[in-house]
C-alpha cells in the first residue's frame, strides 16, 4: 500500500470509527449510567429486595399455623371435657399434634396446654408436668411462680425469640404462642429459623448489598446483619402506616413494611458504602463492555474499509501499469477518478481498434452488419464508398514523441464530408486510415490527400509514405484496399516524399491479382461447426502458411490473426467450449507482437478445439470417454492422477474434460476417480492386515487424512471403523 493510499485508508478509518462508533459508545455509556441509577432507586425503594413478597410468604406461613391450630381445636381430643375425663390417656393427642407437625418441615415441634389440667403439657414427643419440666426457661417465667400464670398474661398470639423461648432447647427456635380463649388453652409453635433465612435467600439476589430483619414487637426474630453492625433496633424510625416506606437515616437506607394480620415488621436496611460498592463493580464491567465494543467496532470499520480500498488499490496499480501520468498534488481519491475516466476512455479505445481490426480482416460485409456490433462504441459509418490510407515511416526510420503527439492530437484529414477512422500499430511504425466518403466527392478527397502530403512533410521529422487504395464498396474487400497499400509501401519506386501513392495510379496491376484467404476463413469456420477435423487441420495449416509469408510490420498482419481468432472462438462456441479468459490478443498499444507470438497464439487455439472435436468425431462418443475410462482404471492408484494431469494428457483443458466427461456418464470425474480408490481401499482393507497409512499410499492418497475423510464421505464409515464391521 503506497503512503497517499495508506493516509487515506487511515484518514477513511478514523472518520468512519468516530462516525459510527464513538457516538455507540457515548449512548451506552448514558444508558449505563441511567441503568446504574435505576439499579441504585430499585434497591434503595425495595422494588428488587421484594419486601412485599418478603411479607406475603411469612404472613402465609402464619395464617397456615393459625389454621393448623383451628384445626387442632375442631378435634374433639382437644375438648374440655375430652382432657377433663382423659387426663392419662394422652395417645390421641399426642397422634394429632404429630400429624400437625409433619404438615411443614419447618415445624420443630408443638405444645399444647390446657387450664382444665394445669399440670399437663402436651408435646409431639410426650406428655410433662409444667411445674417440674426442667426446660421451661426461667427468662419466661420472670416474676411469676408458674407456668400458667405466665400464659395467663398472654391474651394474643406472640411471637418469642430464642433468647426468650418458654422452652429450653440444644436447636435455636422461633416460638409462636396462640391463646385459644373460649378454652382456656394455648399453642406453642416451635419454628426453625432458618425457615426465614432459606426463604429470604431464595427471594434476595447473591451478593446483596442490604440487611433484612424481622421483627415482632420490637423483637427480633432473625437478621442476617453482621453482629457488628452499628445501626440499633431502637434508631428505626416509627411507621405510620401498613405500606411500604423508605427513609434515609445515618448513610443507610431503611425500608419497614409492617403485617396488620401477624403483627410482623419487615425491615430491609441498605448501607450506601454497600450500594456504591456495588454500583462501582458493575460500572466496571461496562467499561470492559465499552472497550469490547470498541475493539470490534474498530475491527470491523478496519474490515470494512480494507475491503472497499482493495478495489481501489487494485485501480492504483492498473494506472500504473497503463503509464498514466497523474498529477501527485492530486488527493488520492481525485486520482482515482480522473484515472477511472482515463481507464474507460482507454477501454472504448480498444474496443474501437477491436472493430476496426474486425473491419480490416473483412469479417463484416456490409455497413448495416458493421453499424449494429460498433453502434455500442460510438461508431457508425454512413458512407458505403471507402479507401484504406496508410502513413508509415520509411525503412531505417522511426517516428518521434513529437510524430506520434502531433498525429494523435492533430485532426489529420479536416474534411467534414468524409469518416476518418484510424487505428496505430506501435509495432509497426505505421498508421492505417479507413475514409468512408460519397463517390461524388473522390476528386475533393484526392485534393485534400495531397494538401495533407504537403502538411506532413513540414512538420514531420522524417520521411514517410502516405499509400492511399483503390476505392471500394464491399465491405470485405477491406482487406484488399490493405494489401493494395502494403504493396505500395514495398514498391521503392512508388514512394515519393513530396507526394501521395495512389494505387489506381501505379502500373502494380489490378487488386483482383491481390490474394486474400478469405475462403479459408470461412471454410475454417464450416469445419469446426461440422466437427470436420481434417479440414479444420486444413485450413489452419494454409492459414498459418499466408501469415509466414507476410513480415513482421505487415498491415494486414493484426488483422488477419485476429480474423483467425475470431473465427476459432465463433466455433468453439458453437461446440460449447470454454476456452481460457487468458487466451486473447492484447490490443494495448503498449504491446509489440511478432508473427512467431501471432502464431503460437492460434495453434494454442486449435489445439483447444481439434482435442473436442476428437471427443466427437471417434467412432463414438462413448469409445473416446472410454479411452479416457480405460487410461483412469490403469493409473488411478498413482498419487499424481488428477483432473488436471489428464487435460494435460489428453490435450484437453480441465473445464472441456470435465464437461464431455460428466455429459458421456453423468458422473463428475474427480468422483469416479475417487470412487475407485476407495473400492480398492475396501478390499485391501478385507483382505490384507496393511495399516489405514499403508493403504492411503497404495491408493494414491499423499496424506492419510485426506484418505480417511474420503472414505467416510463415500461409507459413512472410517476406515477401521469399516475394518472391525466387515470383520465380524
């Protein structure tokens, strides 16, 4: 990449990247941050932390132990009268309060107690005397002398603490006492807390950044705050009501939703160091995300942009090879078009010389035929009388920079009645005009040859020779008006400096004597379509013999090999053959092409073509495909073997052997070539102990992998695989 070409593509980055990217990039990061604040007012409003939910469970755990306990109490065990007549006979009570229990795994165990028999406590595990029960905890008792005047004080369900449970126990509890007023009685729920931490960490997001409390009457039953944490029970601010509210108070944020069934409050209190914290860490990984984003924005804006300059530099590079002479001062983009527009004038320019070589081999027979292949490239004759001129430097000279600038850019022949079309052999030294004109207007052409006679000798630096034909009608006659002027050029004593060689004028005879191989070309053209090789040979063997009797700088020479190329490539489409793109004759007037090089070029052609009509001209189609079948069968297990070494074999191009091959069969020939390696492969593989390796090479496989993948493309199997099934 040059340096103008590496600034702009550089330059081309940039714009596009703070185009397109850097404005990505500053709308995500204001989405992050209103993300992050949004994040930030969730968590401090409680909308994430799910108080509300937080409530909804526990409250339904209370209602399902107030139902249990109503439950209970429709259970005529439960009755007065029932535990007044049955004071020892326990067994259905103690069933009942069990079957409660296995109710919620939750549950680690209940009592019941009941006025009518003071000294009876009911549990899951057995029957006590409250009075003697070593595991009533004297912190309940406080200053009463026994258990039941302590229950008595106790009119509505109440939930009790660890630190201050009726009963001792080794396993930390939540008791919840329930008055059942109309007997007298009560029942004690034993509660296992880590109901409420299981519950809150199944509702609470990993790495919480708030502390959760739940409190009844100002006691706690579970936190999960560290012990250390400085915010006090009595520091919350009071609530007013049922719903949820948020308040602000020492750097913590503090949300309470109180339960008006259970009498429960839920706190959640946020530390704003946490929340920052927390609001820092992800604000981190969104610059991560930033810079990804910017990777690969970078990336691809670079993709994309190579991509769309690969054209460009490919365009740099024809200009140079065109020998443009482009302005440096010019930015690169400007150079590319005005070298663009150089290019399209330089392709029109050949596809005019191309017409006009056409013209000159006599290929059109009239000017209707003529105006409908040239309209596209802007020529249109309108005349049918014409003469061919040539201007060619005498032998030992050569026309200057200075001759070829002032033919090029100087209108040659100011005569408005008449269409000059002209085409420059480099090679040649010469220069070959065709001037279509009214036969009314041939002594005005004449004068204005002569006048032009006389400006070319004062400005031209050297001497030359200006050849003008006889006039014609027939467009294929072309060719004679041509040869007419190349044997003026050769006849010494025609040439005059001082004034223009008209052949009408000269004793060299009459063009009928002139020999042009018009018939062979036709004929050529009749042979190939009608698969006639002999003739084909024919032909091109007189066709080749005419070209080596002309010399080098002949004007007829181009002409009449592209003539023969033309009609070659008219066959070979005719067959349906693809010839090689690569297989044309450069018109660039940068090229100096030798007859030796025009005629390697047709026999190239030919040999393309003759190798098909070989195909079709056998005895059979089928017989020269199984030529080809029988060449495979003694050679396929060679490594070498390929498409391409039997095009090269068989004088055929890969594309044509492909073709004639998959049209006699109908099987791709890479694939019956690998189709009998591998049957080959399988019997080796059933007979003989050699190694997947040993047989890859036999088989003509270079690589063992290549092998293997083949094989299991073609049996599904890998060859081992194949191996042990065959072998069972």
């Amino acid at each position: 990449m040059n340096t103008n070409i590496l600034k702009e593509f550089s330059r081309h980055v940039s714009s596009y990247f703070f185009i397109i990217f850097i404005p990505i990039v500053l709308l995500n990061i204001y989405y992050q941050n209103y993300f992050l604040d949004l994040y930030k007012g969730e968590i401090i409003s409680q909308s994430s932390n799910n108080l509300n939910k937080l409530q909804l469970n526990f409250d339904y755990k209370i209602d399902l132990i107030h139902k249990v306990s109503l439950e209970l109490m429709s259970n005529a065990c439960f009755s007065n009268a029932y535990i007044s007549n049955n004071v020892t006979a326990f067994y259905h009570i103690f069933n009942e309060l069990n079957a409660a229990k296995r109710l919620d795994p939750a549950f680690l165990d209940i009592y019941y107690y009941n006025k009518v028999t003071p000294h009876t406590l009911y549990s899951c595990s057995g029957t006590y005397n409250p009075e003697t029960y070593s595991k009533i905890n004297p912190q309940f008792l406080g200053q009463y002398t026994n258990f039941q005047d302590k229950l008595n004080t106790i009119e509505t369900p109440q939930f009790y603490a660890h630190s201050f449970n009726i009963f001792l126990s080794d396993k930390p509890a939540i008791e919840y006492i329930i008055p059942i007023h109309n007997q007298a009685a009560f029942f004690i729920f034993r509660i296992d807390p880590n109901f409420f931490e299981d519950t809150l960490n199944n509702m609470s997001t990993p790495n919480a950044t708030f502390y959760t409390y739940i409190l009844a009457d100002n006691i706690m039953l579970y936190s999960n705050a560290p012990s250390a944490h400085p915010l006090s029970l009595e520091a919350l601010p009071p609530l007013d009501s049922f719903s949820l509210q948020t308040t602000y108070q020492n750097e913590y944020y503090i949300s309470q939703i109180a339960s008006p069934s259970t009498h429960l409050t839920y706190v959640s209190i946020i530390d704003e160091d946490l929340l920052l914290g927390k609001v820092k860490m992800l604000s981190q990984k969104f610059i991560l995300l930033n810079a990804f984003i910017l990777l690969i924005g970078f990336m691809i804006t670079f993709l994309l942009t190579h991509r769309y300059y690969k054209p460009i530099r490919k365009l740099l590079y024809s200009l140079d090879q065109f020998n443009f002479n482009l302005p440096n001062h010019l930015h690169t983009l400007d150079k590319i078009a005005m070298g663009m527009n150089l290019l399209e004038h330089d392709n029109k320019r050949l596809h005019y010389e191309k017409c006009l070589l056409k013209l000159l081999g006599g290929t059109y027979k009239d000017i209707y035929t003529f105006n409908i292949s040239a309209q596209p490239y802007g020529i249109t004759l309108h005349h049918e009388t014409f003469k061919v001129i040539t201007l060619s430097a005498l032998p030992t000279y050569t026309f200057n920079e200075k001759d070829i600038l002032f033919l090029q850019e100087t209108k040659v022949l100011p005569m408005d009645f008449v269409d000059f079309h002209y085409l420059h052999h480099v090679s040649h030294n010469m220069y070959v005009f065709i001037a279509f004109y009214e036969s009314t207007d041939a002594r005005t052409l004449k004068e204005g040859l002569i006048t032009l006679q006389g400006t070319l000798s004062a400005t031209l630096s050297i001497p030359f020779a200006l050849c003008i034909s006889s006039a014609y009608k027939d467009l294929s006659a072309v060719p004679y008006a041509l040869l007419e002027c190349s044997k003026l050029t050769q006849d010494t004593s025609s040439l005059h400096t001082n004034a223009p060689a008209f052949y009408e004028e000269t004793c060299l005879g009459h063009s009928s004597h002139l020999y042009y191989p018009e018939n062979e070309l036709s004929g050529l053209q009749d042979a190939i379509t009608s698969y006639n090789l002999e003739k084909v040979e024919f032909f091109i063997h007189t066709l080749i013999d005419y070209i080596q009797q002309l010399h080098d700088y002949h004007p007829l020479l181009l002409p009449l090999v592209y003539s023969v190329s033309h009609t070659l490539k008219k066959g070979a489409k005719a067959l349906n053959i693809t010839l090689n793109p690569s297989l044309d004759i450069p018109l660039s007037p940068a090229h100096s092409l030798s007859k030796t090089y025009f005629i390697d070029y047709i026999h190239t052609l030919t040999k393309e073509i003759t190798a098909v009509i070989q195909l079709h001209t056998a005895p059979s189609s089928s017989l020269s495909i199984q030529t080809i079948i029988a060449y495979i069968d003694q050679h396929y297990c060679e490594y070498d073997l390929s498409v391409s070494s039997l095009a090269d074999h068989f004088n055929l191009s890969v594309s044509n052997l492909s073709h004639q091959f998959k049209t006699a069969t109908g099987v791709n020939l890479s694939t019956y070539i690998n189709s009998l390696r591998i049957e080959q492969a399988k019997t080796l593989l059933c007979t003989t102990s050699m190694t997947v390796s040993e047989i890859s090479t036999t088989i003509g496989y270079t690589q063992s992998s290549s092998f293997i993948r083949r094989f299991k493309q073609f049996t599904d199997l890998t060859p081992g695989e194949f191996r042990t099934q065959k072998g069972n």
